[in-house]
C-alpha cells in the first residue's frame, strides 16, 4: 500500500502542473482552428465617413451569404436609406442607435446596447450610427445587397 504522503504528493505535483497549463494556455493548432483578436482587424473604409467595417466572410456586394463587422465611429450617423434584403444584426460592444423614420433626427434615434439582436427588414426605411463611443456590430446578410436613399415622401 502506497503511503498518503505519497499519494497526496503525487495529487499536488498533477494539481500544480494543471495549473501551470492553465496560466498560459497554448493556441489552438492553426491547421485546426484559425482565430483573431478583435484588436488585430484591419478595418476597412473612409474614417471621414464614420463607417468601418471587416469582411469575415464574403463580400454584401456579392452573391452569397456574407458575415461583417461594422464599427461606427461617435458622432457619425448615416442618413435614411434602406436596403433590398433582410439584415441580421448584434451588437458586439457599445451603442449603436437606430431610428426607423424618414426624417433625419439625431435626436430621436433609439439605443441598440451590447448584445443586442437586431433584424433589419428589406425595402423598410432607417438610419443609424454612433453618438459618444464607438459601435461595433456584427452584420450577417445575403449579397449583393443593394441601398436606396430615403426622404419623407420616396420612401
């Protein structure tokens, strides 16, 4: 019969080891499993415009499924437009504010706040942006999507 001592030594050297794997965990094989670190994006787009965004799979102006992140920078907003397809949304990290009128109002825009599943409906009018920090929105959509501007009375 092996003695506690040795038992409870053995347990402790397997406990500490575990531990030690634990505190600097290796990367997944990338023949396994790819990955990147929010940080590491590269986005995509004109800062002047607000509107950044990465293409994580496909492309909206292609055919096909497409996946994207988008990042609206504060105090930018796009103006009411809508689009021909239906568009998935969540809210990634911030506050990304929406408003379904014709009419360009800042003021009346509703918050979409992280973690927050957004459905844009096809042909239905919007606009949309960031007021005091940055918004970052995971986008799921079927290409090529098409936009139309929006005033009161075209849309």
């Amino acid at each position: 019969m092996k003695s506690p001592f040795l038992i409870s030594a053995a347990l402790l050297a397997g406990l500490s080891t575990a531990m030690a794997q634990g505190a600097s965990p290796q990367p997944p094989d990338p023949t396994h499993i790819t990955f990147t670190h929010l940080a590491d994006f590269k986005w995509e787009g004109n800062p002047k415009s607000g509107e950044l965004h990465v293409n994580l799979l496909g492309d909206p102006s292609e055919p096909g499924l497409y996946i994207r992140l988008a990042k609206w920078l504060p105090h930018h907003f796009s103006h009411p437009h809508m689009h021909d397809k239906i568009r998935h949304f969540y809210v990634v990290s911030g506050t990304w504010w929406v408003s379904s009128s014709t009419t360009y109002d800042p003021s009346k825009m509703y918050p979409m706040t992280t973690g927050t599943y957004v459905t844009d409906l096809p042909n239905k009018s919007h606009f949309d942006g960031a007021k005091d920090e940055p918004g970052v929105i995971l986008e799921i959509g079927f290409g090529p999507l098409h936009s139309k501007s929006c005033s009161p009375t075209t849309c």
